[in-house]
C-alpha cells in the first residue's frame, strides 16, 4: 500500500499472529479505519512537532534570544477583516523566517507538516534579517479570525528545506498597531509583485470622480523598487497593450519608489466622471521608472478628499410673489463618493430661529429638495448646507427678490343699516363708516376716503350725517405698503321714515277676472306724508313667486310699472298680482290681488249657436203660424155661415179667396173669409138680389136701410222685415206641403211677400150677416181705431149684447141684427176679435 510506512505493515503481521482466531470482520473494520486516515498522517508520523513558544506582541521582546531550533509564535489576537495594521520587525544577529499565519492556516505548521502553502506569503519573509516595515490589511473573511507572526529559526519538518534552517542564535523585536484611515481610502496594503508584472489597484466605478476630488498616492518599499501610475482608460488600454506613448496623468506617478514616495492631484474638470486607473508596475516601461528585473513588495495607499460644493437649483429665476411656492433642488451638487451624508436649508439668512447665534444654518428644510413661501416682500438669503460623514460642512447661497404684485382688498364696514349697494341712513342720524376690514397678502398701510368725489380724510373711518333725502357716494381706497392700491365705492340713500299707502277705494275696482289676452286696465293710488304723489313709483309684480330683479324680493318686481298698467295674460288660469308703492326713500306697501283668465268663446260655437236659435226660432213660428191659420180657418167658417152660407159653400168661398189673391201668413179670418174687400152672401139671397134688381129696374129704386150692415174695427198689421217675409213664406209652404212657386222669380216672390205680409192700408172688412151692417172703419194713425156711430137710433138696451175681451178684458156691447145668432165682433180697446152671441 503505497504511502504507508513499514512500522504500520510490522504491527499488523504481530496482530495476524496474536489474533489468528479474530473473525475476519475485525481485519475489515480495521482496514476500514486505515483507510479514513489521510496519507500525509502516515507520511509525516515521525517528525516532530515544533513546540513554538506562544506569546503575544506586548510581552515580546528583542532581549529574549530565539535559540537555534526554537521558534516564537506571537499571536496578535482577533483581527477584523479589512483593519489596516503598521508592522515593524527587527531580526538581528542571526537571519531567521517571519511567517505570518492565521488561526487556520497555522495548524500545519504546529504539528510539524509541511506548512509552504498555508502562510501568507507577502507580508512573510523568509531568511529575514535586517529591519522590515509595512502596512498589512487584514484579509476579507467572513467572521474574525486570530492572527500570528511566527519567527521561527528551526529546521521545520515542513519546511521542505526553505528558508533559514536555523543554526545560530538570534534576537527580533515586533511593533504592530493599528492604522485610523482616513473616510475615503479605498486602497491600503502592501502588494507583492513577480518581476516584468504589474498590478491593478483600483478601477472603472471605484475611481470615477468628480471634477476638484484631490487624489493622494503613497508608497512604501519593502522589497526591490517598483512604480505607481495613475491613468486614464484610454491610456491603461495602451499601457496593457504594450503601446508608446503618454501612459501616466501627468504629477499623478511614483516611479523607482524607494523608502517612501507620493504624489496629490486634483481632478480637473475635464477629468469630471471620467473613469481613472491606478496600477502598481514592476516592468520596465513607462521610461524612467524600475527596471522590473527583481521581484517587487511594497505597500500603496491612495487617498481621497472629495469636494464639498453645494449647488442650489430653483424655479424662482431669481424673484417670487408673496405667497408663491418655490421650488430648490441640491441635485447638481457633486457626490460620487457619497460625500454628501445630509443637506439642510436656511430660507431667510436675517433670521436666527434656532437661536444658536448663526442666523443663516436654521434647519428650515433638510434633504435633497425643499420648498419655500414668503408672507412679507424683500430680499431672501436661502442658504445650502451640505455636511460630509466625516462631519465637514460647506455653504452656499442665492438671494431672492419677494415682491408684492397683489392689490390689497378694500372693504367698507359700519354699524348703519346696510342694503343692497350701500347703506340705509335716515335724515340727521349719523353713520360711521371704516375699513377695518380691508385686506392685504401683506399689509394696508393707508385708507383714503372719497365722498361725492371730494376727498374727506386719510382716517380708518369717518362719520357722515344728512338732512335732506337723497344718495351720496362713497370711495374708499386702501395701499399696501409695496403701493398697491384698490378702491370700492358704497352708497348711503338718506330716506324718510314714512311710508306710502295704497288707497283702498283704488283697490276695491281692480279686476278679478278676463279673457286670455285681453289687456285688463288696472290703476291704483297711494299717498305718502313726506312725498309727493309724483314722486311715487308703482310696481306690478304679475308672478310673485319668481324674483326677476334678483334683488331677494320676490313679490315687488317691475313687471309692468306706473299707477295704471295693463295686463295681458297668455293662458286661461288664476294669476296672482302683487301692486306695490315705493317712495324716493324706498319705503313700500303692498297689495296682492288674484285675477281668473278663461278662454274667449270660438266664432264658430256662436254661429252654430245662432242657427240652433234661428231653427228654433222658424220652428215654433211654424207651429204657431199653423196653429194661427187653422184657428183663423175655423172663425172665417163661422162668419161665413153667420151670413147664411152653409159649411160647404163657406168653404168653398175661402178656397176661392185664397186662390184668387195673395193672403199675409198671419191673415185673420176676415181676411180668409174675404170679407175685407166686400159682403158675401148665400145663392138664395143673390137669387133674391137678381129679381130685386130686375125690379129695380122695372119699378126703379128706393132709399131704404139695407138689410144687411158689416161691422168689423179696424186692424193694424204688424210690420215685418223682407227677410223675415221670405222666411215665414219658406216656413208656410214647409207646413203646408207646398212647393213654392216656380213662376216669380226670388226678388218677385219676396216683393209678394212683403206685400202680403204689410199692406199699405188696413183693409176694410165687410161682413154680411142677418140684416146688421157694423160701421165701416178707416185707416187713422192713433194705435186705436175709433168706432163711428151707427147713424140709426141707437138701439134699446134689451137688445144689446155685452162682452168682456179675452184678451185685454175690455168691456164692451154690440147689438146684433134679428136672425143673427152669433158675430164677430172686435174689441175697441186692443182689436182682438171676439164671438158675439145673442
């Protein structure tokens, strides 16, 4: 079994022997367990541990000699990963080998084992004899670890023959402290480079910086000679290339450094952002520096001091309004090392508010970005504030220019009786006006008074007083104290404090009711004790829940205005009217009034109303007219038979009458009978008269008394209009189934008509009856016809025959001739025919 050595094979052959019995499993098991054990065990069994002393860096001491064979472990205790340590070692007399090893890494060396790959090579130094310094940063690591220097002046079992073997005595000294850096050091070790290489230190965002940065480069020697150069990217592509030319900013290189070198730059501003390079070189380019032939070790540290330059950015262009926001930003303010931990903003440098005796650093705002306003006009400092981690503080400042644009706002104040515009005042009552309560985003510095346009003071108020009615105006102008102005103008109407009254007799004659657009005069009256008629004014209010004038009344509008006014609705409804006085000073009285609107009648409602009364009309004219000549019919009937006609032949005389002539529509029965135009009498009596004649004319004739006399009072027809002729012809001709004539033509049958039914004389009727001749009347203009006297004796009184008129019950006697039963007689007092009987 390769690797194990021949001891281990000799113990296993005495156990074969001694054990021979053992099951097999324990030889498995055994061999199992070699296995688990790492071949180095076996390989370095044998060599010894090197038993250092252990102490620590305050109880080590140069006066203790390090005897051949010894070795010295010091521990320098639990470091913290990145801690920058200065190391001093002094090793005299005799070389020795100054390991470095941490908790870790040392346990190889402490059992004696090959330990060449477990110390931290560059801040070790073998065969190290001679003074050594230099800066150590304690390795990343996850958690802390112990650290430990070992001088070791032993031929190490592990040392596979390197380094000081030992051989003499020898004495050493070692100072370790700890190194405070400053805040922004982003590199700090000690390098070790092989010889023709280079190193690259820092690079791309680890050393992009802002213009004005000051960069500072230091470099120890611990071994050989090597160079630092600070570079652009453009010049490190060239550097890595192997090309010619300008390799190195210009001042920002260290080159040969030996013993202790360095160099401080600031960034120029055309360097701002740039990405720079810093390498450490052991070649032998750039021109001038080492030759890069031997191996290099040195430590470098490379500085920063970033600029603190606050920037304000602000919308304000320099000047703002009282009031406005304004916006300030530090965003422009360099910070690509994070320099800036907090910004604070003073808005007003005259103001010291945290009373600390520094007027212009009040935390009046903090962060990146602030706002601002100003209640007063002037001049602004706001002061930037920005301060490092490391606690340094810079300044900077800009002014703004706060100016009042906005007018102050003037308004009036009193303690009178305000109204819409002004102010109410009666006669010799006093008002105080003021103007308290004017405002300004500032201040008002002045108030100024105008009354009817003359000036009346600079006073916060002033106090006005009137005897006589009447309206004053006035001005008020208020200025701030930038001399911004602004006015407002009130009025004070001076008035009485009677008021007007409507005069109820005016009242009691308005109209309640009309037609849909009938203008409806309406008038009123008022009197006032302190005005005169004249100078009232009236409104008519015609919808009193709509306030037209907008001036918060809604019954007082001047719809229609005056003491008379018409009013005219559109629609059929109840409207409700409010009249209402005013007098110069505006004291008003009221009266409310309801006026019912209906719709006015149609014209053709009327005229069918008109010819439902004419059909009306012509019809019972027709009934009337039918029933009046049948009645009339029946007495001509009677009278003819009183004069010895029988029925037939009575009839057969008025067929005669009305065929031979023309008969009104309202004839009498006189006419029917025909005995308006002459005496009718029987065949038997005309026989008579014919052989009378015939006698007469032998024998000649004789005055004697007829036999017979007619007697009938004279009759006044009524007077009827063409129009009403022609229509009650229409009606009699409808009644009696007759057409109308064809012959006459229209004018004709309406001149006939007329005739018919207005004779231009009343007719005499002569009645032939039993031997009494009723006297003859004839026309008189006295509404009354006069009876004559019969020119015979009056007849005596068992002879005469009394009546008493239906119509008007006039009483009246008529004596009737012998043989005669019954005539018809007329009423001297009306003319109403009536039936005589003896």
């Amino acid at each position: 079994m390769a690797g194990l050595p021949d001891s281990f094979f000799h113990i296993i052959q005495v156990g074969d022997e001694q054990q021979q019995t053992m099951r097999s499993s324990v030889f498995v098991a055994m061999l199992f367990i070699m296995l688990l054990v790492p071949p180095s065990a076996f390989a370095d069994s044998g060599r010894a541990a090197p038993n250092c002393t252990e102490t620590t860096v305050a109880a080590f001491s140069s006066s203790d000699a390090i005897s051949d064979g010894e070795c010295v472990k010091v521990s320098l205790g639990v470091l913290m990963p990145g801690d920058v340590f200065d190391i001093s070692i002094n090793i005299i007399e005799d070389a020795m080998d100054v390991l470095v090893f941490d908790q870790n890494t040392i346990q190889p060396y402490d059992l004696g084992q090959s330990y060449r790959s477990s110390f931290e090579p560059v801040p070790s130094t073998e065969s190290a004899l001679g003074s050594f310094s230099f800066h150590w940063k304690v390795p990343s690591s996850i958690s802390q670890k112990t650290w430990y220097i070992v001088f070791d002046n032993l031929d190490h079992d592990g040392d596979q023959g390197l380094g000081d073997l030992g051989g003499n005595d020898s004495r050493a000294s070692l100072s370790v402290s700890a190194i405070n850096e400053a805040y922004w050091t982003p590199f700090h070790d000690l390098i070790g480079m092989e010889a023709d290489s280079y190193s690259t230190l820092l690079s791309g965002d680890d050393l992009r910086l802002d213009a004005g940065t000051t960069v500072v480069v230091t470099a120890w020697s611990l071994e050989g000679q090597g160079d630092v150069y600070l570079q652009t990217q453009n010049m490190n592509d060239l550097y890595t290339s192997g090309g010619v030319g300008t390799l190195s900013i210009t001042g920002a290189s260290l080159q040969s450094v030996q013993g202790s070198s360095s160099f401080s730059w600031i960034v120029p501003n055309e360097l701002d952002g740039e990405v720079l390079v810093l390498i450490a070189d052991n070649t032998d380019t750039p021109v001038g520096g080492a030759d890069g032939t031997t191996d290099v070790r040195m430590t470098v540290r490379i500085e920063l001091a970033p600029t603190l330059n606050p920037i304000i950015n602000t919308d304000a262009n320099g000047s703002t309004t009282i009031g406005a926001m304004v916006a300030f930003d530090a965003m422009s303010t360099p910070n690509r090392l994070n320099q800036i931990d907090s910004a604070l903003w003073d808005f007003d440098a005259s103001v010291d508010s945290d009373n600390d005796g520094t007027a212009n650093n009040d935390a009046d705002a903090t962060g990146w970005e602030a706002t601002a306003s100003w209640a007063t006009p002037g001049e602004r400092t706001v002061t930037l504030w920005v301060v490092s981690p490391t606690g340094e503080m810079a300044s900077t400042t800009v002014l703004i220019d706060v100016e009042d644009v906005i007018e102050p706002v003037a308004r009036i104040g009193g303690n009178g009786q305000p109204n819409a515009g002004g102010w109410r005042l009666l006669v010799n009552d006093a008002l105080t006006l003021n103007c308290d309560s004017s405002s300004d985003d500032h201040e008002v510095s002045l108030c100024a008074w105008t009354l009817d346009g003359t000036l009346y003071g600079q006073n916060n108020s002033i106090l006005v007083s009137w005897q006589n009615i009447g309206s004053h105006e006035v001005v008020l102008t208020v200025t701030d104290s930038s001399g911004n102005t602004n006015s407002v103008s009130t009025t004070v109407v001076v008035v009485d404090a009677t008021l007007p009254v409507l005069q109820q007799s005016s009242l009691n004659v308005l109209p309640s009711s009309g037609m849909v657009d009938q203008a409806l005069k309406c008038s009123v009256s008022a009197n006032d004790p302190f005005d005169a008629s004249i100078e009232l004014r009236y409104h008519w209010d015609m919808n009193p829940e709509l306030d037209s004038d907008g001036n918060g009344d809604e019954r007082d509008d001047p719809d229609r205005i005056g003491s008379s006014a018409d009013l005219t609705f559109k629609q059929a409804g109840t409207y409700n009217v409010v009249v209402t006085v005013f007098d110069p000073s505006n004291n008003s009285d009221s009266h409310a009034f309801t006026i019912k609107i209906g719709e006015p009648a149609e014209e053709g409602s009327i005229a069918g109303m008109l010819l439902v009364v004419l059909f009306i009309g012509t019809l019972t004219m027709g009934i009337a007219l039918v029933g009046h000549r049948r009645w009339q019919h029946g007495l001509a009937v009677e009278l003819l038979v009183g004069r010895g006609l029988n029925t037939a032949e009575a009839k057969a005389h008025i067929a005669h009458v009305l065929d031979a002539r023309k008969t009104p529509l309202f004839a009498s029965a006189t006419v029917l009978a025909g005995l308006d135009t002459g005496d009718v009498i029987s065949g038997a009596m005309q026989e008579e008269e014919a052989k009378a004649a015939e006698l007469e004319s032998i024998y000649g004739s004789a005055q004697s008394a007829p036999t017979m006399s007619a007697f009938a009072p004279p009759t006044t027809a009524p007077s009827f209009s063409a129009g009403s002729q022609a229509a009650a012809a229409d009606a009699l001709a409808l009644l009696n189934d007759q057409e109308p004539p064809n012959e006459p033509s229209p004018t004709t049958q309406l001149t006939s008509i007329a005739d018919d039914l207005m004779p231009a004389e009343a007719p005499q009727t002569v009645v032939k009856s039993g031997g009494v001749q009723l006297p003859s009347t004839r026309p008189t203009q006295s509404t009354e016809p006069e009876v004559e006297a019969p020119t015979s004796e009056p007849p005596k009184d068992d002879a005469l025959t009394h009546l008493t008129c239906a119509s008007c019950g006039h009483k009246y006697a008529v004596t009737l001739p012998e043989g005669v039963p019954k005539a018809i007689v007329a009423c001297p007092a009306c003319n109403t025919d009536n039936i005589a009987q003896a």
